[in-house]
C-alpha cells in the first residue's frame, strides 16, 4: 500500500478542496480503527459520485471497498458490490439496492465480515433513490451500533433526503474562480473562448460541474468564440434538469399542475423575482385545484415536495434549475396550454377582473390546442398588457413575425426596463432573420443594462454574434421618439451595449473605443443612442484622465446636432480642458439650470459636473440631490450609483462629510447590486476621503485599497488619484508628514503617469502641508512655490469658496517668519468669509503650531483650542487628538479634557509621542530618525527632552512604562 495523506481523484476536483479534507478526516479516522460516517447532499450535478469515487479510489489500496448505486450502471464504480453482499444480486455486480426485508442485524453482521479483511469504506451513491426501508436499516447501521469501529460510511443523496442522525455535508455550487478554471479546462482545445460567451456559460451553469461540461461540450467552436450567436436556452443541460425532474413522477397531479403554473408564471417576470402569489391562486382555480390544496401550498409549499418557498407576495423554486426542470419534462401542449391560461388571467388583470367573476372558458386541467391558440394569439396581440404578450410568446409554436413585432412594439415605457427586456428577448426568438434576431436581442440587452442587470444583458448579447444587417435599416429618429423600438436592424447597437457595460465594469480605455466605433455605426440610422455613446466615451476618457480622448470625443460630439444645453456643456468643458477658462465658464454657467425635461437624471448629472468645474460647489450639492431625485423617481435602476456618487462628492468638496458618507455608502450597495465594479471603486475613493476626516484611519486604509484595487486593472485615474489623497491625509492627520508627501508628490506633477488631471490640483495644499511639515530641504521649495502657484491660477478662475483660504495657508507655510502671521490671518479671513469647519480647523491648526514652536505658547493656544472645537464638531476624530496633543505640549492646564486618562504620553509633543513609541518598540536613534524622516541628531534631542519629561533614565523604563 502507498501511504496518501490527501484524498485525490483520477479526475481533478475544481474547487472542491474543503470538501476533499473533510473525506480525508474521514479515511484518517477510518485507518485508525475508529469508524464513523457521513452524508454528501447536493441537487444534481453537483459532484457528489466524483467525490464517492475519489475516496473510493483513495482508499481501495488500504481495504476493502463495497460500492452501490440505484443510478445507471455507467456511473458505478467496479469492485465488489454491496448486493452481491446481501445476497441480492450476481457477485461482483454494483448498481443495485439491498431489498426491503434486510434487517439491520443482518446487514451489520454481513459488513463485519467484510471487515475482517481490512477497514471497511462502504460507499453507497445516490441513497435517495433506495426504498424507505433500506434507507432506514442502512441509516441504522451507519449510525454506529453494532457494527464495531473497522468501518466507514460514505452515502450521497439528494437535498432533502432524510437520513435521521448522520452528519451531512451540503454540497455548494463551485464559487466563480473553480468554475471559471474548469470552464478554461473544459475547452481547452478551443481556439479563444469570447468572454462575453464565456460569462454567459458560467451564468447559466451557475457553478454546476455537469452542467457546465454538458454546456461547453455541445457548443460550437464558432459559438464559443463569438462568431455565431448563442443559441437560446443553451443546449447540453437535458441530463441534469432531468435529474432535477425524476422527484416529479412521483408527485400527486394536482402538485404537478401547480409546479407548471408556478415554472410558466416566472417567464414573464425578471431573473429570480418568482411568481405572483395571486397570480397562481386565479390561475389554480380555473385550472381546477381544490382552494384548500392551493391555500396550502402558496403558503409555505405544503403539498409540492418542498419545491416551493414563499417570499412575501411571492413565490420561489427552493433550486435555481428546479423550474426550468419543470418546463423541460412538460409535455409540450401541456406547457403550452399554462401559458396560455396565464396570458388569459394576465389580460384579465389589467380589465381588473377577479379570480372568482370570469367564466371558466377553459377546460380544467389545462387544455392543448396549439394550433387554435396560436392563430388567436396573432390576432390579439396589439391591445394585450406586455406580461400577458409574454405569456403568449412562450406558448407559440415556432416563430411569429407579428407578435414578435406585437412585443416589441409593446417593450416601451412606463413598463420597467426589466420587463422590457424580458418582451424584447421573446421577441428575438420568434424573429426569423438572423439580423433582426440579433437586433432584438441587443435591445433587449441594452434593456436589462438600464435594469441593473449586466449579466443578464451580456447573456443576451451573446445571441447576438456577428450578426450584420442584411440591409440598411430605415433611420429612426429617437432623439424625439426614444420609446419606439428599432424594428429594423441596426448595426452598432449591440457594440453601443458593450461599451456602456464596460465604462461601468471593464477596462474604461476599451470602453471609450468601443464607444466611438459604435456611435459612428449608429449615427445614421439612431441620433440619440449615437449621442449617448459619444458622451460615455467622453466619461470614460474623463475615469481614465486621458485629457486629449475626452476632447476628442467632444469634438465629434460637434458634429452632431444637439440640443442648446448639451451644446453649452459640450463647448464649455472643451474651453476649461483647452485653457480657454473665461469663454469656458460662461458657457458652463448656462449648465447650471437644464432647459428641456427638469427631471431628466443625465442632464442635472451635467449640471453638477459643470458646476464642479466652475468651483461653485453649492450648484453641484443642488444638482447631484435633484439628479438623485429623478432617479429614485424614475430610474433606470444603472444610474443610481452615479447619481449617488456625484452628490457624494460634492458634499465633500462642501465640507458636509457626514452626508457624503450615508450616500457613498448607498451607492456602494447600488453598485453591487447593478454589476458595476468601476462604480464601486469610484465610491470606495470617496468613502476613502470621507474616512480621512471622520476616521478611523484602518477604515480609510480599507477603503482606499479597495478604491486602487479596482482602479488599477480597469484604468480609473480619478479614482486612484482620490483614493492616494484619502491615504495621505489620514497620514497627515496622524503626524506622519513624512508619509504623505511620497504618496502626494507624484500625483500632484503633470505629465504622464502623474495623478487625474481634473483632482490632482485639489491634493496641492495637502502637498505642501507635508512637505513643510516633513522637513523638505530649504533648496527644495522651489517646486513647492511652483505647484503653489498653479494652484493659484487654478483658484483665481474657480469660484471655489475655499480656495482662496487655502492658497493664504499654502504661502503662510513657505513665507518666512516675519510673513507667516499675516498670510495665516489673510487665511482665517477667508475661513470666516466662507465657512467650512474642516478646513478651517486646519489652517488654526497649523497656525497654532506654527506660533508655538517659535515659543509662542500663549499665543498658540487660541488658535489650538479653536481648532480642536471646529474638529470636533465636523466628527473629524484623527484631526482632534492631534491638535488636542499640540494644544497639551502648548500647555494647556491639565483637566483640560483634551487627552485620555492614564495616557503615559499625554504630556509630550505629538512628535516625541511618536519617537517614544518607536524607541519603546525597540528602534535605534537612527532607524527613528529614517521612519520619520528626520535627522538623528533631531530624535536625540526629542529623546532626551521625553526622558526628563517623563522622568525615567533609560530606553528600558521606556519600554517598560509603553508597555501593556
């Protein structure tokens, strides 16, 4: 025998790990004569015989093996069978199940002799399927009585197999890595699989082994790498939902019956939102199931096998493939006649007529006469509601030209996007031209993108292929008609798609090429759309701080008429970018209060953008609230996370921190939810900034981390630029000076590779700050005095409330002494001209420790105490403990409240606080000194003045009155 001490499979296990070492527990003890047992559960396809057969194959070098299975013999694996052992079937034989008279003495006294030649595994497989009296005798016998400690039980079921007493280990779908690895594994012969195909296939096998082999296999190699659509639904899945569809034979009819209506109910609803209870309460009765029956199991699934669960007002399938199982061992005309039914009551709805007032017209049961439904439904479709249109579709027999151009016509506001999409996609399959297929299915995708449904709307847009027109579509003019659908094919919808999905959660300089591209295949044929892809490549340039591909966009944006708000806003941004900042603002301002729709989310996002660039942040506070006004009035459900994060921002750039907190924080959830990881990052740089002020400084850290770790592979210079300033302010705010000028210094230069264009000017006063702070070499100001007067013409043509008072404090900081005292008053001037707490908490801040370390200690205490009010009143907690620790060294009279009780250290200088806590940890003078980016003859000199403060002799005591 070869020793193992990990289970290992023929066949590699993808992402299966946990439950490899879990098997191996299991062996381990089995090997050590200790026995036991254990249960694998999972639906079907999850993996359960691979892991039977890998710890059966693990272990048949260290003892006997009985193996049995009620599924096909294909599936078992060889070796002595357990019905051969009870004496049930032919010797050597596997797939078979004990009979209903074996006893559990028998079938314990059986297994010990097979014990005797070594540890006993017995693996049973798919122990579900056996009668209920075997179950019960090998339940019995695996919980351990009379069976000694030489053998190993490893059974797998279905979930909700009761086998009362063993421990159970559920299987879980494979998380995304696994099943992307075995995916790449599975076609590896393929030459380049399409991403967007790629998504898809994951999607849709939702991390079930079988089925993601049974998908990959049966695709084409033009399928799999995007050069012919997908087909809908995608093939290779028969096996598993059959597997999923076995629990349905034995089912009552009537529980059969309400499992279809429930499976037919969800086509016409979004991805995962179920079925209306009410909706399946009318349609049960006129189908014919008892009240009782149906009370029952629309409550809590009493009666369907534990299939369903209720959510609220609606009702779910307890298994994501449960209900297409349903619909997939449905007989057609029976399937049909569901949808059918459900279309009837859904049109009744929408007349507001009730469960019990309508004339049963259909016979119960269900009826199937397609032929006869169809022609009906052809000739009903334009007055019908959209659900009810959609209900219709599903029960068509092949395709349909006039209800597919009924669904479409219909797929228009007020209905919600999703349900759109959802009209628009059963439009594409009852399509007949390929061409018009794939447009119909890229409107449909565009539809669930607005939805906050990306992965729905990459599923759709992988049906679209390469498709080409046929011909060249008739224009449509949708700037004045945007809800009248495109029923001719236009080409670059489905590239428009694409870039919109990336600008939100994919590289944004793909995105802005996709853009461009698409708005030039659009702009003959769809004026609205072609502008909306101009104007998301201009953003994208803009995350990027690609400058020049942002004027770009905007120039070709000129060539296009549009409406006189969007000109001003076109014109105006492309003079700030060019330096023509007068003409530029003048425009801008006529941005301000958007003519045309008030509550037209895009054009008040413009505003606060405007207003931004113009410096007038209450503007950009009013616009960002109305624009998240409109969305939250009137969606798409894709733009709350923009319109959260501009309001955002410009309650930071206004100081009002708290409130920029609450909605970054919101429109964190909202980018989750809608699949935009751009998005997330931009919000994360926010809370990153919030944090620097509010702290605590782990929680600015966290965030800005996560704010680069999205901004990196996906380009997001704005983001990395905000979120490098949170991180060195929070550095500035706990006295490491030193710190944030190297994280600052690169940012705030132009050039290549230097921070966003549009920001860095804003991180320039922190700059200066801690390179002052930080001891920067006298012959060094000179690039200080530079970027200080950028940052001066930059404030002269904003009208920036704040600018002015942080220029003064800049020039205080690099004038001399004779100087200073004038520009900290011209500073504070400007602070009580404006307002601003933060910021002016700051500038009292420096002032005051400015005066005293000149020995101005009486002096410095004012302005400290101002300080530590003004940060305490903006929850800027960081900010407070160190001007409370300037406040202290000034001399502050003890009860002062301004430090914690029993600190050993509250009496030092913030700089000697941080000198004693390295030495105390074990630092030298010198490795002090480089930490802190001082000179080791400065730490000696602070060393000694905190040991005569604290009264000790020695970095011993030091170290012993620090210590915990």
């Amino acid at each position: 025998m070869t020793p193992s001490t990990t289970v290992r499979s023929p066949l590699r296990l993808y992402g299966r790990d946990d439950e490899l070492a879990t098997l191996e527990k299991l062996l381990a003890l089995l090997r050590r004569g200790d026995g036991g047992a254990l249960m694998l559960a999972a639906p079907p396809g999850l993996g359960r015989t691979a892991l039977l057969r890998a710890a059966a194959e693990v272990h048949r070098d260290r003892g006997p093996v009985l193996y049995a299975t009620a599924a096909p013999a294909e599936r078992a694996v060889p070796c002595s069978g357990l019905g051969a052992l009870l004496g049930v079937g032919p010797a050597g034989t596997s797939p078979t199940a004990p009979h209903t008279g074996i006893t559990p003495a028998a079938l314990a006294r059986r297994l010990r002799e097979f014990a005797d030649d070594g540890p006993l595994l017995v693996c049973v497989d798919d122990a579900h399927a056996w009668d209920e009296a075997s179950r019960a005798a090998l339940a019995f016998v695996a919980r351990g009585p009379g069976t000694g400690s030489r053998i190993a039980f490893l059974l797998s079921a279905a979930d909700g197999t009761a086998f009362a007493g063993l421990p159970t280990l559920h299987l879980a779908p494979l998380d995304e890595g696994a099943a992307s690895v075995l995916l790449d594994r599975l076609t590896a012969g393929t030459q380049g699989l399409d991403p967007v195909v790629r998504a898809e296939i994951l999607r849709e096998a939702g991390g079930n082994p079988r089925l993601l082999a049974g998908i990959s296999g049966r695709l084409t190699p033009d399928q799999l790498a995007g050069r012919t659509p997908l087909p809908w639904p995608l093939p290779g899945g028969e096996a598993v939902l059959a597997a999923h569809a076995e629990r349905l034979d034995d089912l009552p009819d009537r529980t059969r019956t309400l499992l279809l209506l429930a499976a037919a109910a969800q086509e016409h609803e979004p991805e995962g939102a179920g079925a209306d209870v009410l909706l399946l309460l009318r349609a049960g009765t006129r189908g014919g199931l008892p009240r009782a029956f149906l009370d029952r199991a629309l409550s809590d699934g009493t009666g369907t096998g534990g299939m369903l669960q209720r959510s609220g007002s609606r009702v779910h399938f307890g298994h994501r493939l449960a209900a297409r199982a349903v619909l997939h061992h449905t007989p057609w005309a029976r399937r049909s006649a569901a949808h059918e039914l459900l279309a009837t009551l859904l049109t009744e709805s929408g007349d507001r007529s009730g469960p019990d007032d309508v004339p049963a017209r259909d016979v119960p049961g269900l009826p199937d006469a397609p032929e006869a439904r169809t022609a009906r439904t052809t000739a009903a479709t334009p007055a019908l509601p959209l659900a009810a249109l959609v209900q219709r579709a599903c029960a068509a027999f092949g395709p349909d030209a006039a209800l597919a151009a009924g669904l479409e016509a219909a797929a228009v506001a007020p209905f919600a996007h999703a349900a759109r999409s959802a009209a628009l996609a059963r439009a594409a399959l009852l399509s007949s031209g390929a061409a018009l297929r794939a447009a119909r299915f890229a409107a449909a995708a565009e539809q669930a993108r607005l939805a906050g449904d990306p992965p729905l709307a990459r599923s759709l847009l992988a049906r679209t292929g390469s498709c080409t027109a046929d011909a060249a579509p008739a224009p449509v003019d949708s700037a004045t008609t945007p809800d009248v659908p495109v029923t001719a094919p236009a080409p670059g919808l489905a590239p428009y798609v694409h870039g919109m999905l990336a600008l939100r959660s994919g590289p944004v300089a793909d995105a802005h090429e996709v853009l461009l591209a698409a708005s030039a295949l659009l702009a003959p044929h769809d004026h609205r759309r072609a502008l909306d892809a101009l104007l998301g490549a201009a953003e994208a340039a803009w995350a990027a701080g690609d400058a020049l591909g942002y004027l770009d966009a905007m120039k070709r944006l000129a060539r296009t008429p549009v409406d006189e708000g969007l000109e001003h806003y076109r014109a105006g941004m492309s003079a700030v970018l060019e330096g023509r900042t007068a003409e530029g603002h003048v425009r801008l301002r006529r941005c301000l209060a958007p003519a045309g729709d008030p509550g037209d989310p895009a054009a008040l996002l413009r505003a606060g953008v405007a207003a931004l660039a113009l410096g007038d942040i209450a503007a950009a506070c009013r616009a960002g609230a109305r624009a998240l006004a409109a969305v939250r009035t009137a969606g798409p459900d894709a733009l709350l996370p923009q319109a959260l994060e501009h309001l955002a921002y410009a309650e930071l750039r206004a100081g009002r921190h708290a409130g920029a907190r609450a909605h970054a924080l919101e429109g964190l959830h909202a980018a989750r939810r809608t699949g935009q990881p751009n998005s997330s990052a931009h919000l994360h740089a926010v809370l990153a900034l919030a944090a620097s002020v509010e702290g605590p400084a782990e929680v600015c850290a966290a965030h800005a981390e996560a704010a680069l770790a999205g901004a990196g592979p996906h380009g997001l210079a704005q983001a990395a630029t905000l979120a490098t300033w949170a991180r060195a302010r929070a550095d500035l705010a706990a006295g490491r000076p030193g710190e944030a000028a190297a994280r600052l210094a690169p940012l705030v230069k132009a050039g290549p590779g230097r921070g966003h264009f549009a920001t860095r000017t804003l991180a320039v006063p922190c700059w200066v700050e801690a390179a002052v702070l930080g001891g920067r070499a006298p012959g060094e100001y000179r690039e200080l005095h530079a970027a200080v007067d950028e940052f001066a013409s930059w404030a002269a043509r904003a009208a920036d409330p704040g600018a002015p008072a942080q220029l003064a404090r800049c020039r205080a900081l690099l004038a001399s002494a004779s100087e200073a005292d004038a520009r900290y008053a011209e500073a504070l001037a400007h602070h009580e001209r404006m307002g601003g707490d933060f910021e002016q908490a700051r500038t009292r801040l420096l002032y005051g420790q400015w005066l005293r370390r000149r020995r101005r200690t009486r002096e410095a205490r004012g302005p400290l105490r101002d300080a530590l009010v003004g940060f305490q009143r903006c929850s800027a907690r960081v900010w407070a403990d160190r001007a409370a620790g300037e406040l202290r060294a000034a001399g502050e009279p003890a009860g002062s409240g301004t430090g914690p009780a029993g600190d050993p250290l509250a009496m030092l200088t913030p700089q000697q606080q941080r000198i004693a806590r390295c030495v105390a940890e074990g630092a030298t003078n010198r490795e002090v000194a480089l930490r802190l980016s001082l000179s080791p003859r400065t730490v000696d000199h602070h060393l000694r003045n905190v040991f005569a403060a604290l009264a000790i002799r020695s970095r011993t005591e030091l170290a012993r009155l620090l210590s915990p």
